[in-house]
C-alpha cells in the first residue's frame, strides 16, 4: 500500500501544471491549452536529444539526473493518505530538506559550470532564496514536532489531529500557509519569479536552465513537477486526520492538490511578481509567521 502513495503523488504531480494553465487561461479570458498540454511538452521534449556547451563539463550533464533522482527519493520519506512513507526515521524531514537541496546545488553548480555571467547571476539568486526560506520549513517542521512529540514524517502526521488540542486547526491552516509559499519560492513561482518571464533583470529559475535543452529540461521539468506535487502531499496530511477511511483519505488527497493548484494559478493570475529588492523581505516573513506559530506552541505546551 505504501506504493500506491507514490503513485498518487506521481499521478497528481502528472495533472498539477495542467491544472494551473487552464486556470490561468480562464482568468485571463482565454481558451487556452488542455490540461494534458504540460505532459505533451515534457513528451516532445523528451524525445529530443540533448545539445551540450563545449564549455561545460560533466557535472552540466548528470545534473538533472541527480536532481529528479534526489526528487524521487525525497519521495519515499512522504506519508499518504494514512500511509506510512517508504522510509521513516527519527528526523527524516531533516533527510527530506536536504534532499532537494542537493537537487537545487547541483542545478545551481550546472548554471555556474556554463561559464556564463547571466546564469551565474540566475544561480547567485536561487541561491540565496532556497537559503532564506530554508528557516521556514525547518521551523514549520520543528512547531508540529514540538506539538506532537515525533520527529518523524510519518508519526507527526498520525499523531498530529489526535493530539486533544483545540488548537489543530489553528495549526492546521498555518501548515497550508506556509508550506504553500515554501512551494511556491522553491519552484520559482510568482511573486518570486515568473516561469514565463525572459526580461533579464529578472528572470531567476528560467535563466539557469537557459543552455538546458531536449531530454535533460524534461527532466527539469519533471522535477519541479513533482515538488509541487510533495508539498501538496504534505498540505493534505496536515489537514485530513490520520484516523479516517482510505477511501476519504484518497479522496481528499486529490481534491487537495487540485485546490492546491488552483490557488496557485488565481495567485499568478491576479498577482503581480515582486520587485526583486522585495523578495528577501517576503521570504523572510514567511519565516516569521513560521516562528509565530513555533512560539504559541511553546506557550501551549508550557515550554516558555
């Protein structure tokens, strides 16, 4: 049963993007593609050979192969739909933070080893965002660990709603805050960026895949892909309780990723993308609101 977990994340991960064009498209006033168009791109691209600097060395080339694999296996430590996560270990969100992180290094060394300023300058802010919001997750993490005793993934999530407080709501809505602007930033999403944006002084994600082509940007794509999808796996333990059916758990499980990317296509549609001098200070509250939530939890639990 655990495998259907993946699966699940894999099949939301494949509907995700297709989801936020067509809302992006209808809020803008436009017919626009079909849902499956993003897996029609990945497909093409996929089918296309990959073209490679004579600048570059090996690292440009296994560099979004390491970064979906890392992807992948951060996979494996997230819990679904009432199941425990493939691996489950006492810290293993430490594990599953620094797994993407690995992923972001080796994107970010792959722009710099181009040899071009314009990617080192994409790379030097990718950088310095995946830093900022870094506090963020952790101190997410830390305040639901904290709340429920377990360091673990998959025993916070169980333990989570039947921990008698009246507070797991509050909490809960925190968590779907949070952890849908960490999503947001880590992907390279407006307000931090744009994915669709080729104005210089402001591209960010977009300019350190820029020498990236055919099989290897598939599976840059890809990757970001799933992510979206993890984070909305894990919005969805955080707000259904451990305790219900399989059929609900699987059933609130989608409908949550498909509320998860609606927002986040309304939120691109009706939001402009931030001044770049503003992004750190925006990444930055995210973490406070995070450290908010930290402090009522020491209160609660008489701590402080």
């Amino acid at each position: 049963m655990k495998i259907a977990g993946i699966i699940l994340i894999i099949a939301s991960a494949a509907i995700f993007p297709g989801i936020i064009l067509r809302i992006k498209s209808l809020a803008s006033g436009r017919k626009g593609p079909g849902i499956l168009q993003p897996l029609k791109d990945i497909r093409v691209l996929l089918m296309k050979g990959s073209v490679f600097s004579e600048t570059t060395s090996i690292i440009f080339q296994i560099a979004p192969t390491i970064a979906l694999a890392a992807v992948f296996v951060a996979i494996l430590l997230v819990p679904v739909a009432n199941q425990n996560a493939v691996f489950a270990f006492e810290g293993d969100f430490v594990f599953f933070a620094y797994l993407l992180a690995l992923g972001k290094f080796f994107t970010i060394i792959s722009a710099l080893d181009t040899g071009s300023a314009f990617e080192g300058m994409g790379a030097n802010r990718e950088a310095l965002y995946s830093m900022l919001v870094e506090p963020a997750f952790f101190i997410l993490l830390a305040t639901f660990a904290l709340f429920t005793g377990f360091t673990s993934f998959s025993e916070i999530m169980t333990h989570f709603h039947i921990t008698g407080n009246h507070f797991v709501m509050i909490f809960s809505i925190l968590g779907f805050y949070v952890l849908i602007q960490i999503a947001m930033i880590e992907n390279s999403r407006v307000p931090v960026d744009d994915p669709k944006t080729h104005l210089e002084l402001t591209m960010i994600h977009e300019v350190i895949i820029l020498d990236n082509s055919g099989f290897d940007k598939a599976l840059i794509h890809i990757g970001s892909y799933l992510k979206f999808a993890i984070y909305g796996a894990l919005i969805s333990s955080f707000l259904v309780p451990a305790g219900w059916n399989m059929a609900a758990q699987i059933g609130l499980f989608v409908g949550i990723q498909v509320i998860f990317a609606m927002i986040i296509g309304f939120l691109e549609s009706f939001r402009a993308r931030n001044k770049m001098v503003k992004n750190s200070q925006y990444i930055l509250t995210v973490s406070a609101i995070a450290v908010i939530g930290f402090v009522i939890v020491l209160i609660l639990t008489e701590k402080l």
